[in-house]
C-alpha cells in the first residue's frame, strides 16, 4: 500500500473486512481509506444515469427509513437544511455578487438556492445529473471530473457538499481548490467523520462505510492537517460524537 496522503508514512493497519473492500487507517494520523481503491475509469460509469437512478429508487430498509424522516424532522425543527447551512456560510463570509464554485454540484439544487445571490458555477462528473442541473438556469455548470480539468478562472468560495470522501486523491483535490480560490476565499466542506462515535459502536455496520463509492475517510484533525499541508489557515472544524458528518471552513489568506 502507498503512502498516507495526511501524514506521508506507509504504515497500514486492516480494520474492517467490507464486502470485497479492506478499510486501510493509517497507523501514524488516523486517515482511512479503502483498499483497492476502484480505478478512475470507471468512476464516470458509476455516476452514469441508469447507475444513479437505479441507487436512488433501490427499495430502501426500515432503519433507513427510519433515519431519513427522522434527519427531515430535526432539520424542520432546526429550520437548517443543508443548502441553508451553506448559503447562511456563505452569505456570512462573502459578499453579494461573489464567485461560487460547487463542486460535485449533482442536480444543481444547492447553487438553485446560491443563485439568488451569488454567480454560480457548478462541476458535476456524472453527465445525467449535470443536465438536470443545466436545466434548472442561471447556472453555469462543467461536466467532468475536476480532478482532471482546467477550470480557467477563480473564485471566492468553493463549496464541497459531500463530495471529499468519494475522491481517490484528496491531497490534490485540496490543493486545486487552493489554487482555484482569490485571495481572503473560502473553501467550505462537509464531509463525513471517520471519528464520530458512531463509527466506533457500530464498525462495519456504520452507514458512512459505502465502498467503493466513499473512498477516503477523514477525522476532524488529519482533514484540517491535509488542508495546512494544502496552504489553508483559519481552518475550523465541526463535528459532533453523534453526527455522522463534520463542516469544515477553511480560508485562503492574503
Ligand atoms: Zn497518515
């Protein structure tokens, strides 16, 4: 196995046997990823429309059920959507008018809502939901996998909305968004927490184990050490024992 993308040592431990999949955590950091990592190839076909469809209207179990209508009930009594987390972030720390970047923008529904206010842009690999994003206007959005693009222009913020931990190489994901922000940009991120309680309880049943399409697994601390070793600073990281994702700001200074 290679080196940790975090820490930059070799050293390995196997912690949980996932279908065909190895969940890999790096002895010095705590980064896990998954073992083999799919080739890139075939991550275009993944996110194909027949596959995305298919995902989406599979017969879903009663735990999910469960924990989807109880996620929709806090998040009414929260009166906090997820699009409305990221638009209160960055109506916060931007301007009126600012250049946002969303990347894995998916059907374009967070930039539907970052629109009313911000010029936005949206990359999305998956050619089906990047139409359907297309379709819905005021939106400029770049089929493909960013990874692998030139992008042409910058931005004042970037948004990743569960995107991070479907990526094979987040180093360098971290440090195209770096190189894709103006200076005093935002880069904005949520992910899920591989250091969350919940993962500890419930091991190979945790729901954020999703092999292969979650590749990469990150804790509070490796993903702010990752995003240093990017250029970020001011980096703020929030998570919670019970949640079984973390938001993270992090800033491009100067
Ligand atoms: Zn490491």
């Amino acid at each position: 196995m290679s080196i940790c993308p975090v820490c930059g040592i070799a050293d390995w431990a196997s912690v949980y046997r996932i279908g065909r999949w190895d969940i890999g955590e790096c002895k010095a950091c705590g980064f896990a990823r998954i073992d083999p990592m799919p080739d890139r190839e075939l991550r275009a076909e993944f996110y194909s429309e027949e596959k995305v469809v298919s995902r989406n209207t599979k017969e879903q179990t009663a735990s999910q059920r469960f924990s989807r209508s109880m996620k929709r009930f806090f998040s009414r009594i929260g009166g906090r959507s997820k699009s409305g987390i990221f638009y209160d972030k960055l109506s916060h720390y931007l301007s009126a008018g600012s250049k946002i970047l969303d990347l894995g923008c998916g059907d374009g529904s967070f930039l539907r809502s970052a629109k009313r206010c911000f010029l936005c842009t949206g990359v999305e690999i998956s050619g089906y939901l990047a139409g359907l994003a297309k379709d819905k206007g005021g939106i400029k959005v770049i089929n493909g996998n960013f990874l692998e693009m030139e992008i042409g222009e910058k931005f004042d913020g970037i948004t990743m909305i569960s995107l991070l931990e479907h990526l094979d190489d987040p180093a360098k994901a971290l440090k195209i968004c770096f190189g894709l922000l103006n200076r005093n940009g935002v880069l904005l991120i949520k992910t899920i927490n591989y250091g969350c309680l919940n993962r500890m309880i419930k091991r190979e049943s945790w729901s954020g184990f999703r092999p292969p399409d979650h590749m990469v697994y990150f804790t509070p601390r490796n993903l702010k050490q990752l995003l240093e070793k990017a250029g970020f600073a001011g980096i703020k990281v929030s998570a919670w024992p019970f949640n079984d994702n973390m938001y993270c700001d992090a800033h491009k200074i100067g």
